[in-house]
C-alpha cells in the first residue's frame, strides 16, 4: 500500500511529517498542506526526498482577514464582557462607565502585508482607518498602497509608536519567532491593543501577560496561542483585558471546501508535472 502514495493532504498538521513517514513512502511526490503556514514542516526535509509541497493562500485569505477583524471589533467595543454583562444572573442596569475605544479613524498597523494582511486593510478601510504597514521589505506597489491608503514604515518600530490597533499577520519562520517581546509592546501606546492572527509563538506570551497587567498595552486579541490550547492555569487565561479565541481563522464552510479545492488543484498538477500554483520551497 506504502508505493500507491503518491500525495498527501495534511488537514490541521495531519498526519505528522517526519523522516520515517517518507522513507515509507518511496512514490510520494507532493504534499499539499490545508492552510498558509508552513511552520509544522520540515521543509528541508521534505525537500530533501524530493516532495514537492504546497499551501492554500488564496482559500484563506478572506476568512482569516475576517476573523482578525471581527477581533479588532469585538476587543475595541468589549463585545465579550457586554455579552457577559447582559446574560448575567444578577445584571439590573448598565454601568456608565462600560466604554470601548473608537475604530472608526484609528490607526491600524499591520505587520506582514501578504494577501492575509492586504485584505485587512481593504476592510480597515471601510472603517476610516488610517493604515500603517510593515514587511521586511516594501513589496506593495504605490498603486496597491494607494488602492487601500496604505502607508510602508520601514522600521516596525515607528508602527508600533503611531497604532492605536496593531495586527500580527506573519508567517512563524525563525526570524518572527517572538517578533513581539517586551520592547516591542514598551514601543506601544498604553490605549493601544494588540491581535495576533498570525502563530502563537510570534509573541512572547510571557512579556504580553506583564503589558496587559500593569497597563502597558490596553488590551490584546489572540485568534493563536503557544501551545493551542493554552494550559488552563495560565495566565493569559485569568486577565479581563483579553480575547483568546481557538485558531477560528479558517474555519467557515466555504473556506473549508475552497481550501481542499485548492489542494486538490495542487496535487493534480504535481501529479501531472505542471507547475503547481501554490508551490512552497525551503528557504
């Protein structure tokens, strides 16, 4: 049965790529994964068998750049302590003093520009946003920026000083891991909140629980975590000031068939010899 496998589709990391699995697997010749992030592969070793390897970016865009929104939304407006509040046993009257912050005119920073981040920028905008960006390099055109009103900040930190909204939208490569630390969140406003949609371990959870506790940040929206799930005596897991959803970018239905549809079409054209349109090389 090993030499029939000619493909596999990997759905939430499954099942484990390691070096046994393809030294079983003498035939395998692509391996498509159902999402953007490739940081659960060893994408030298795979490579080194001579497997092929593909991700889903233009099925997950939409749905991931929604929930980052509806996070941005929903941690601006304390959309979860109001529903909290208005289910609650012992709920008479609304406090004065319950008050989210404005989204409308605020400034969004959006740390990775890919076709997750752009797409957020095109809802900002609908919002009034002012939108800040920043890649390691500038790889939007002047009309791409123009198109959303989109500014390049060469240094992170100059975005991290002017957002009042900040969204990780990165790949997890050994160069972001824990890209936001603790200087990173002393760089932003005390009335700003960070939203990680990106991989858990871009942050540094540790420094984040000591922002959000003595007001270095004003709140945060985690839609990932290090590790998922958290363990549930963490401190993230006890603070008021936060909104941790469980890795929800990706999960509607649509989504879910665009992304098989997408792998699919990956397969198939490694199969056939065609270039794949989604193809991932090891950096």
């Amino acid at each position: 049965m090993s030499k029939k496998v000619q493909a596999i589709y990997l759905w939430w990391h499954k099942p484990v790529i390691d070096k046994e699995l393809l030294q079983s697997l003498p035939n395998l010749k692509v391996i498509a994964n159902s999402g953007v992030g490739m940081d659960h592969l060893d994408l030298k070793l795979v490579a080194s068998f001579g497997v092929k390897m593909a991700n889903a970016p233009r099925a997950v865009s939409s749905s991931t750049a929604d929930t980052g929104m509806a996070l941005l939304l929903a941690s601006a407006r304390r959309l979860v302590e109001g529903h909290h509040i208005a289910v609650s046993s012992g709920m008479e009257h609304w406090e004065a003093d319950f008050l989210g912050v404005e989204v409308t005119g605020a400034t969004l920073g959006i740390i990775g520009m890919g076709s997750i981040g752009y797409k957020i920028a095109l809802r900002a905008k609908a919002f009034e946003m002012t939108i800040l960006y920043h890649n390691r390099t500038r790889s939007r055109k002047e009309e791409e920026e123009q198109a959303v009103g989109a500014t390049y900040c060469r240094e992170m930190e100059s975005l991290l000083q002017q957002a009042d909204f900040v969204m990780v939208v990165v790949s997890l490569t050994p160069q972001t891991h824990q890209l936001i630390g603790k200087r990173e969140l002393e760089l932003m406003k005390p009335t700003a909140t960070l939203i990680n949609i990106s991989r858990g371990a871009v942050v540094d959870q540790e420094a984040l629980v000591a922002a959000l506790k003595t007001g270095g940040i004003r709140a945060a929206a985690l839609d990932v975590t290090c590790p998922e799930p958290l363990p549930r005596d963490h401190a993230l897991l006890k603070l008021k000031n936060i909104i941790i959803t469980p890795h929800l970018g990706i999960k509607t239905d649509k989504a879910t068939q665009m992304i098989t549809e997408e792998a699919v079409e990956n397969i198939l054209a490694a199969l056939q010899g065609l270039p794949m349109p989604s193809e991932v090389l090891p950096s």
